[in-house]
C-alpha cells in the first residue's frame, strides 16, 4: 500500500509544480498532454499486468527458469515498443491533439509536454515490465524501493528544470521521463535482491529456444492481446472525459485534472489490494486450490472496501487545502472545490472495479476483462453525450457511473471463474 500510495505522487508534482506557476493554460497543457501520453504508453499497460499474473502462475507452478524467461522477453518487448513510439512521437502527438478541443494556447502546451515524456518511452515500458514481473514474485518491497527512487528523481527534475530553468510544460516532461531511466536501472539492481540472481545471469542461463517458445510467446501475446485492448478502451473513457473537460474551457480542463490526482491516488492505494490478489490468485491458479483462490479474494476484498471508506472520508475534510496548494488559479480553485465531493465519492464507487480487476490478472482472463472495460466505456460514452446539456455535471455523473459499470460487467463472469478452478 505505501508503495502504490507513492505512484501517484509522479503525477501530482507535476501538477503542483506547474500549477504554482500561477497559468492556467500550462496546467491545462499538462492535463491533456498527460492524458495523451497515458493512451499511448498505457496501451501496452500488459506489459505489467500480463506479467504479473504469468510470472505469479509461473512461480506457483514451480517453474523458476520461465520466471527468469518471463523477466527478459518483457524487457526486450518494453524496449523495442519504447523505440518504436520514440520514432513515431511525431505524428502520434499531432494526431492526438488534431481530435482534442483545448485551442490554440493549450495544445501548443500540452505538444512540448508530450515531446519531452516521449523521450522517456523506451524505458517507461520497461519499467512496466520489471515492475510486474516484481510484483509477480510478491516482491512488494523491491517495487516500493523502485517506485520512491523514480518519485524522487522526478521531483528533482521537475524542481530543476521547471522552477530553476523555467521551462514550463516541456520541462514537467522531460523531468519524467529522465526519473523513468533512473527507474530501469534501479530495478535492474532490485532485481538480484533475494538471491534472485541478476539479470545478466538470467540472460546467462537462458536459451535462445527457452526465450522464444512459440507455445509460452503465443500464450503471452495471447493474454496481452486482451489485456491491451481492454487498457486502450480504458484510456479513450479518461481522453473523452479531458475532451469533454476541454469543451468547457481551460479553467474546467485544469480543474478535472487536479481532482484526477485524488482518484489516481484512491486507485493505487486500491490498486495494492488488488496487486496483492493478483499474486495469490495466479498462486492459487497454478496450484490448482480453489481454497487459496476464495481466501484471496474475500480477504483483499474486505480490506479494500475499508481502505476505500476511509480515503473517501479523508478526500472529503483534507480535499480542499489540497486543492489550494495544488493550483493557484482563483477560477480552477472555484470549480475543483465545488465539484469535490464526485472525486471524493469515486475510492467506494470504484473499489469493486479495480479489485475485481487484480483478480482477473491473476487468473489471466484477459478476455472477460476485455469484454467489461468496451461495455463500460461504451456505456460511458452514451450517458455522457446524454447528459450533455448538464455541463460539468452530467459530465461527472457518467465518470463516476462508468466505474459501477466495470465492476458489474466483470462480477457478473465471478462465478464462472470460481467454478474453473481446480478443473484444468
């Protein structure tokens, strides 16, 4: 939990530190070109939660050398994916914001953000690879360890380039994407912590047939397959919400993003409950036991909804000095404040949705997964071009119902899941 409770804070210094420029439209840049970058680097997202529930399955079933194997095929995918939006960050970036409606001002922001967080691709997918692969193995302290070390490069970077060099939006994106390659190395230490071995042994011992079996690449490309779409189909819900923020005005833009920091902040402290259910799902699921498979579930769920509870009561009395240090624009003040109480609701509404969620890792149903994020945002998109009319209300109103969406889409496949434990 403290480590997932450290993840966000890469987003809210950004945030903070451009924020207390005082400009309006450079926090709205920030806004929209991080939710661009999210799409693009997040589509390979797989690269974390596919190795998590392979990795864990793989471990559970007492197959260290396919752990080892696991660990190199995510790097090199992370770093040739990296390379390849690196040389694309041109047209992805123009595209991208060419759909967007943030204006003149904004975009020209949110473009020298983006150009600076590309550059940080390669090892930002890395990253997601080393991270999962950790987590995995239930090495939650390595991952905490990788995580404070890159929230604190960024803070540095941002500090340096934004506040010493004044650099604005494009300085926010190259001080992160500079703490993401202090994040490839520090992992790549981290990873021979345990006697685990290092990575140049496992390079060592590995094969070349080992590393690249057709059967394990085709069940790896096959359950990313999934899990990518049902990523990509999550991030377009999140760049429809900042679009529709941005019809609004530069004010409602900055304004959702800084209430965006409470709900990133919920989900990856929720997101430790489910992470942890992902390694003892995929445990049990290698093992075969049902037991340990229901344990699981019901004790992470039950944490997970007290967790939720509380962070809800805490948004709700510290989220408005948060809100004044965050920005210090008198009109994004006024609009984060009075639409508050959506963010600080969203920790119980969107529990069983990312809880649900880990357990589906684990099991690597990446199917079902797929199948409930379309359906919600979907759904999303419909409710929300319904209650158009309501401004920045309707526009909460269908964000805060997408999540109960999720969750139903995926509660409802449960049961089939329980019931094929065990059995093959």
């Amino acid at each position: 939990m403290i480590g997932q409770a450290s993840v966000p804070l890469v987003g809210i210094v950004d945030t903070a530190v451009i924020g207390r420029t005082g400009d309006a439209a450079a926090l709205a840049g920030v806004a929209l070109g991080a939710t661009l970058i999210g799409l693009v680097f997040w589509s390979f997202g797989f690269l974390r939660m596919g190795m998590t529930g392979l990795t864990s399955q793989a471990q559970g079933a007492g197959q260290r050398h396919e752990v080892e194997a696991l660990l190199l095929r995510g790097i090199a995918i992370g770093l040739a994916l990296g390379v390849a939006i690196f040389a694309l960050q041109v047209p992805l970036s123009r595209g991208a914001l060419a759909l967007m409606s943030g204006g003149e001002t904004v975009s020209a922001e949110a473009a020298a953000y983006m150009h600076g967080r590309f550059m940080g691709a390669p090892a930002a997918l890395t990253v997601y690879a080393i991270t999962g692969w950790l987590f995995g193995l239930g090495r939650t302290r390595d991952a905490l360890a990788l995580q404070l070390v890159m929230n604190a490069a960024n803070t540095a970077f941002d500090l340096w380039f934004v506040i010493g060099l004044g650099w604005g939006a494009f300085g926010v994106g190259v001080g992160t994407a500079l703490a993401e390659l202090v994040a490839v190395i520090t992992g790549l230490v981290l990873v021979g912590r345990d006697g685990a071995g290092t990575v140049i042994g496992f390079v060592r011992r590995a094969t070349r047939a080992q590393v690249l079996d057709p059967a394990r690449l085709k069940l790896l490309f096959a359950v990313n397959r999934d899990i990518m779409i049902r990523t990509v189909a999550l991030l377009l819900l999140f760049v429809w919400f900042a679009n529709a923020g941005a019809r609004l005005g530069a004010a409602a833009l900055a304004a959702n993003h800084v209430l965006l920091q409470f709900i990133t902040v919920a989900a990856c402290v929720l997101d430790a409950f489910a992470f942890t259910a992902e390694a003892r799902v995929g445990h049990a699921v290698g093992g075969r036991s049902r037991a340990e498979f229901t344990r699981a579930i019901r004790l992470s769920g039950e944490l997970s909804l007290l967790a939720g509870a509380l962070l809800s009561a805490l948004f709700l009395l510290a989220g408005g000095p948060v809100i004044d240090f965050l920005t210090t624009d008198p009109q994004v003040r006024e609009i984060a404040h009075r639409f508050l109480p959506f963010a600080a609701i969203l920790p119980l509404i969107g529990m069983p949705s990312w809880m649900l969620d880990g357990v589906f890792v684990g099991a690597t149903q990446g199917r079902a997964m797929r199948n409930a994020a379309v359906l919600a945002t979907l759904s999303y998109i419909a409710l929300d071009l319904a209650l158009r009319s309501e401004g920045q209300f309707g526009l909460w109103i269908a964000f805060s119902a997408s999540y109960v969406l999720r969750a139903g889409a995926l509660g409802v496949q449960l049961p089939r899941l329980v019931r094929t434990i065990g059995h093959g």
